[in-house]
C-alpha cells in the first residue's frame, strides 16, 4: 500500500511529533483513528473533524494511496 | 469626488458593487480582536448599516488587539466606543449599536434586522448560538475564529440551491469550552485577529457585491507562523444536524451555556493557580444548597445557594472574578449564566466537576 500525508492543525499538531506526517498501510479513517489514538493518546481528548483531499468527510471513509487528510480542530478565540 | 471612488474604479467591483454594499445590512457579533478591524473595513468600505453587538466593556490587556480602543476607552462599552469612532469618521453610514450579549432569547430577533453575520465571538457557546439563529432566519454567516497563531475562515449557511451548510456540519459535536483554550489563556499576537477579522471583512464584501470566488461553504485555514494555507469543503453531517434547532421554538428551548460549557469552565488546579496569583479579586462562590456536604474545608468560599441567588447575587458587586462550584458542576453552569446575565462586566467561571472533581483529585 502507498503512503498517505496527514496534516494537523491546531491543538491537534500540538499532541503529535510534527503538524505533518507520513503513514503506511492506512487503508480508510477509522483505521487511521485508531492508529493516532494508539501512538498519541492525548488526542482523544479534543474532538476534530476530519478532510480528505481536501473534502470533509465523516463515518469511514476510504483513503487511497497518496491521499492528503487533514485533522480540524475547531478554534474558539476571537 | 466620493470616498468611494478608489474602489467603484476597480473592475469587476465598479458603481454596482457599491450600490450593493451601500444598501446592505450587516451585523458584526463581538467588537473584539476580530470585530474590531472587520468594522473598520466594512464602514470604511461602506456598507450601509452596521449593527455592533457586544456586551463587554474596553479591559487593557484588549489593547493589543482590538484596535478600536485606547487607554481613555478602559471601562467602557465595546459596542459604544467603537460606534462613537465609526460615526466620527463617516456620516453616510448608519450605526446601530447592541450594547448586551446575544444570546436564545434576543438572537433571533436582533439577527433578523440584518443580512449578513459576521461572527467575531471569542466561546463555542455564542458560536453555536449565531450559527443556529442564522440557519432558522437563512442569513449567511461569515466565520472567524483563532487559536494562538492560527485562524479558520468561512462563509456559512449560504442559501443557493443545495441544503446550506452550517457550523455545525464543520464542527458536529460542541466541544467542551476546557477542551479548547482561548485567547486569554494562551495568548495570542495582536496582528493574527487583524489578519482574520480582514479576511472576514474581505469575505463579506465579496458575498454582498458578487465579487471574486466567496468562501462559501468553504474553510481557509491559515497559519501565522508560515502563511501556510489550507483549503477544504465542508460536507452535510447527520451527526450535526441531529443537535441543531430547526424552528425558533426548539431554538428558544436549546441551551448553549450546557451543551458547549459555558464558555468559562475552570479546572480546580487552574482555579487555585489563579487564587493564588490574585489574592486580592478572586472568589469562590458554593451554589449548592445549606444542607450539602462535604463543605470546602482549606479556601475561603461565599455560599450563596442556587434558590436565593437572584435575592443576593447583588452582594457580589464588588469583586471582580468569581468561581462557582457546586456538587457536580450542572447548578454552578447555570448560575454563571445567571450571575453573567446580571453582571456581564465581571470574569465569571465555572468549576467543572464541581466538588466530586476535587475530591478525586486528593
């Protein structure tokens, strides 16, 4: 399987080693979850939305092989 | 000659673009970091009426940012001073000020005067609370929100041929207000709500005349630190939309302060910290009831029981920051909203977990 590209953002990049990351054998979201809230336990704490290729997506949705996903947190301040 | 003139030049904006603005109404919710500088821009680009919301007053550490405000304008009303600035640099416009907080019961009445939002809040609360009042009046939404040096921009609820996507199809469960820090806790560089706030300007000013390619339905994210940019189209989500009000009677029965945390919860170690720091102003107040054990045996603390506080909330006038606890951490939010309502002025927070929360903790 090819790789895939996350980028966080937010409190999100926060609780991960780099706001960029490069994945293997990541085959849809769900797998892709529960991969990060293994590695990164914290990040179960802050809810976030989820893009790939640049469209929202929510339930599992398939990720092909060099796809770019975004992990979104929302953002309060003003 | 018009003050115009550099701007019904431009191609593709021209005397039309200008007509438009001119008879547009917009409503800019919060005159802080971002409010400030979308005010400026949008009267100075002339949109006919604009209505300034914000019940806050004018604090010092608000001066980097909201550049509206100066050393003189301490103490008082955000939404006074800044149209009092706005009126003294143009007569063709008309200012409307809403000197109070919005919130369930003034939303959908204020909002509906209007035909765009520009939301320039600061709490998860009021931003449900815009977006959901937008959705049931069909009024576009222009969002705006930061995290230390980021920010997030989108144009919402734009009524064209599709189902209009809303705030909470981005963000479909409300985070609890501890899970995101905001600006006073973290900190942030006075020029990133500049950047932000000009955008949503930029943004409604583009939806109003038809000019370029709006952010509808679309987020902008973007980073301080790099410019970096990123881009993505918001998707319908069921999840979402099963929390959101859809007529003004379940919006009337929705309650914000709950269902996101009233925009002020507190952790004990937090509260404590600050005790500590600020001996002076800060106090505990215990909502719970007489009766309830255990009592708090090693800070000082008022107890002003739920059931009497509207008869003696008027005792609290003089300080200056109040923490309410009380069994759980349920009465204590609905007493901040209470104490908020009466008293907007002063930093109000609940404690989360209430009592049980310490104890767990010792």
């Amino acid at each position: 399987m090819g790789k895939i590209k996350v980028r966080a953002f937010g409190m999100i990049a926060e609780k991960l080693p780099s706001n960029e990351l490069e994945l293997e054998n990541i085959a849809n979201t769900d797998q892709l979850l529960g991969y990060l809230y293994q590695q990164y336990p914290a990040l179960k704490h802050t809810k976030f939305s989820i893009a790939v290729n640049r469209k929202q997506v929510h339930g599992n949705e398939l990720i092909l092989p060099e796809s770019e996903v975004a992990l979104l947190p929302p953002f309060s301040g003003g | 000659m018009s003050r115009f003139e550099r701007q019904t030049i431009l191609s593709g904006f021209g005397q039309e673009g200008q007509g438009k603005l001119s008879h547009s109404k917009v409503l800019v919710v919060g005159a802080g970091g971002l409010g400030c500088p979308a005010l400026l821009y949008l009267a100075a680009a002339g949109v006919g009426t604009i209505g300034i919301a914000d019940g806050d007053e004018v604090s010092l550490s608000n001066l980097n940012r909201q550049v509206i405000y100066g050393e003189r304008d301490i103490g008082r009303s955000k939404a006074e001073v800044a149209a009092e600035q706005i009126r003294n640099k143009y007569s063709d416009i008309q200012i409307n000020v809403i000197p109070y907080f919005l919130n369930k019961d003034n939303a959908l009445s204020v909002i509906a005067a209007y035909d765009l939002v520009l939301d320039g809040s600061d709490n998860f609360g009021t931003r449900y609370l815009i977006n959901d009042a937008c959705y049931i009046l069909k009024k576009p939404l222009v969002f705006g929100a930061i995290y230390q040096h980021e920010g997030q921009v989108a144009i919402l609820n734009v009524q064209d041929n599709e189902e209009p996507l809303t705030y909470r199809d981005l963000f479909p469960i409300p985070p609890s207000a501890s899970e995101v820090p905001n600006c006073s806790e973290t900190g942030v560089l006075g020029v990133l709500p500049g950047i932000i706030g000009t955008m949503q300007a930029t943004e409604a000013i583009k939806y109003l005349t038809n000019f370029g390619n709006p952010l509808i339905h679309k987020v902008l994210f973007y980073n301080l630190k790099d410019h970096g940019t990123y881009m993505l189209d918001i998707g319908l989500n069921p999840d979402g939309r099963k929390l959101m009000p859809r007529t003004a009677s379940e919006f009337h029965q929705m309650d914000y302060a709950v269902v996101c945390g009233p925009g002020d919860l507190k952790r004990w170690e937090d509260v404590q910290t600050f005790m500590a720091e600020h001996p002076e102003n800060a106090w505990l107040l215990d909502v719970r009831e007489d009766h309830e054990l255990p009592k708090l045996d090693n800070l000082p603390y008022i107890p002003m029981p739920l059931s009497h506080l509207k008869d003696k909330m008027h005792e609290l006038a003089a300080l200056d920051t109040i923490f309410v606890f009380c069994q759980s951490g349920i009465r204590s939010a609905r007493a901040v909203e209470d104490l908020k309502a009466a008293m907007p002025a002063k930093n109000i927070y609940t404690i989360e977990g209430g009592i049980k929360s310490l104890l767990q903790k010792n």
